[in-house]
C-alpha cells in the first residue's frame, strides 16, 4: 500500500510503498477515504531530533475517515462500515483512556506516542490499523473529505469551544483568532451551540471572507490597532473569551489586552508565543486560561453528529495522496482556505 512516511528526524517525508497491515486480536483495519493535513504534521516534520518522544520511521496522518475493511477476532465491528477515528491514542489502560479521555492520558509522558501518525503509523496511507473499535465512530453517508477534518480540528475546535461555553450567554462575545481550518469550525460551532457575538480575526482577507461564509457577525484584519477593535464592539469592557487559534507573541499580547475583566483565553494554537502570567500583570482580574488538547471520543460523536445535523460545513482542499507535498507547501505558505484533504487513490 502507498503511505507517506516520516523516514527520520529532520528528512522530509517520502511517499513509498508498505505491505498492507493485518489485524490480529481486537484491531480493525480501515481503508483510507480521506486524511486531513494538519500544522501539528509539519511541526513533527520540523522537529529536531530528542525534541518529541516519537522514534521515526512511520506514518503520518491523524485525521482519518475511511471505511472498516477487516478486523481481528476480538474486534466488535462490521465490515463495510464507514468511520472516522479518534486519533489521541493513549495507553488504553489508565482511567482518563477507558473513559475515552485519551487526549488527556494519565501516562502520556511514558509513551513514545500522542497518537495515530503521532509516534505511531497513522492514516496518510491506503490503509490504517487502529489499535482498538472503541477509536471509531460511525458516520453513515457523510462525505470523507469533509468527515476526516471533524476529528482534529473540528474535535478541538468543540472541545475548546466546550470549555467556555456554559460562560457564553446572549450578551457576550467571543474573538476567534486565526480562521483556518480550526478557526472556521470554531465559528460555525460558536454559531450553532451559543447564543455569543463572534468577532473573527485573521491576516489574510481570503480568511475574513471564510469567518463571515461560516458565520462571524465580525470579521476584522489582525493589525497593532486589533485590541480597540474588540473594545470599541464591546463598549469598552473587552470580549469575554479569545480562541487563539495561532497562539504566536502578537496573538497572545491581542487577547490579553482585548480580553474582559473575568474572561477566558483559550491557547489552541501552537505558534510557540508566550505569555506572563503575574499578579499585578497585563490580565485582566479573574482571567481564566486554558490550553486545551484535541478531544475525547465521545465529544467527537457530538462533532460528528453536528456535522450530520447539517450545522457545520467543512471547507476542505483536496488532493491526491501522492502529491502531499505540494499540500504542505500550500500549507505552510498559507495558501489554503480551510483545510487541506488527502484523497488516496
Ligand atoms: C497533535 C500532536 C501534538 C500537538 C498538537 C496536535 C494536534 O494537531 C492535535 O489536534
Ligand atoms: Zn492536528
Ligand atoms: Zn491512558
């Protein structure tokens, strides 16, 4: 089978050629439909050696939709069932695992994994073997390329959207920062699941253009002049959450200084930008901050059956498996608008 494979640190992945994978026990084998393209794949490329846990070589690809094509003898599953895959696999074992917390493993630091593609061979392939059927979840007749998006950044979007949202009433406002492939999901959830203002903030206008298409009552270009923005459309208190979808220096300082009084900044992006967190300090009092990671299986669900319930609209950009790298060369120049799908042949 073709899989695209990290062959070491600091190599560029290679497309090449695999012996399709046998499940044994409780595994499931699942042909690839559809595999999405995240920034976390060309951070893993960039890494220097001993900087993740993960002993290349193997496959990447942590955003999967395909359909069950063979499994073990102790797999509950059915052949022809068309799934996508829960991609944080943890140890299975610890409390947070069999609660399908795995994003949140109580063991992660002894593994030498985060996940499928993540340390382990993953779905940029023909074929994925997925350890266990309790990683699946069903999704009927929706389309692959807009399916396998919902398990990275449409989970992490809902999971970081879940994590404020009890706070996001009828009079408050949220500034979504970075409307890529996360951030567009991120409106359309804030949209479809609060009653909130959604203000989008981003560089590029082909990105202010998707914010508003997926829902944004707001869209306004990143400049040093963002933070009154946010305040003047809040008459003065700031907003009452940021999603930071970037989580570089700027967007950082932007949240900061547009966040309310009481609010929550919600780190999702891992541009590698800091914060200061002191008392008296640039925060504002009884700021929350949360770095949320990915999402459980049973939230997923939930993704999955928003995007069935025809509330969400995955913009994705499709490609043939074997032309990955033209991907992430659009990828990293920010020549996307969405997400970008792999589609092998
Ligand atoms: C995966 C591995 C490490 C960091 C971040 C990620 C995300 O892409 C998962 O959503
Ligand atoms: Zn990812
Ligand atoms: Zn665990």
């Amino acid at each position: 089978m073709t899989a695209v494979r990290l062959p070491d640190w600091g190599r560029s992945p290679v497309v090449t050629e695999l012996a399709r994978p046998l499940p044994r026990d409780g595994q499931v084998l699942v042909r690839v439909e559809a595999v999405g393209l995240c920034r976390s794949d060309l951070h893993v490329i960039d890494a220097d050696r001993g900087t993740m846990p993960f002993r290349p070589p193997f496959t990447l690809g942590h955003e999967v939709a395909g359909r069950i094509t063979a499994h073990g003898p102790a797999a509950a599953v059915t052949v022809g069932r068309r799934v996508v895959i829960h991609g944080p696999w943890g140890c299975g074992s610890c409390l947070r695992c069999t609660q399908g917390r795995d994003n949140y493993c109580d063991r992660r630091a002894e593994l030498s994994w985060a996940g499928m593609g993540l340390g382990l061979d993953g779905g940029m392939a023909e074929y994925v073997l997925v350890p266990s059927a309790r990683h699946l979840v069903p999704i009927g007749d929706l389309d692959a390329g807009e399916a396998a998006p919902l398990t990275d950044a449409g989970l992490t979007s809902y999971h970081a959207v879940a994590g404020i949202r009890p706070r996001l009433g009828a009079d408050s406002t949220v500034a979504v920062i970075g409307v890529g492939g996360l951030g567009h999901l991120a409106v359309q959830m804030l949209r479809a699941l609060t009653p909130c203002r959604v203000i989008a903030v981003d560089v590029r206008e082909e990105a202010l253009a998707l914010a508003e298409r997926s829902g944004a009552h707001l869209s306004t270009k990143a400049t040093t002049d963002t933070s009154r923005v946010l305040r003047a459309t809040t008459s003065g208190t700031g907003v009452d959450a940021v999603l930071d979808f970037v989580g570089s220096r700027s967007t950082l300082d932007l949240g900061t200084r547009g966040l309310r009084a009481d609010g929550d900044l919600v780190l999702v992006g891992s541009g590698g930008g800091e914060l200061t967190v002191r008392k008296p300090g640039s925060l504002p009092p009884g700021s929350r901050i949360s770095l949320p990671f990915w999402g459980s299986r049973d939230e997923l669900a939930d993704v999955v059956a928003l995007s069935r319930s025809g509330a969400l609209k995955v913009e994705a950009e499709r490609f043939p498996l074997t032309a990955v790298h033209e991907a992430m060369s659009a990828l990293r120049d920010g020549r996307l608008s969405g997400r970008a799908v792999l589609v092998p042949g």
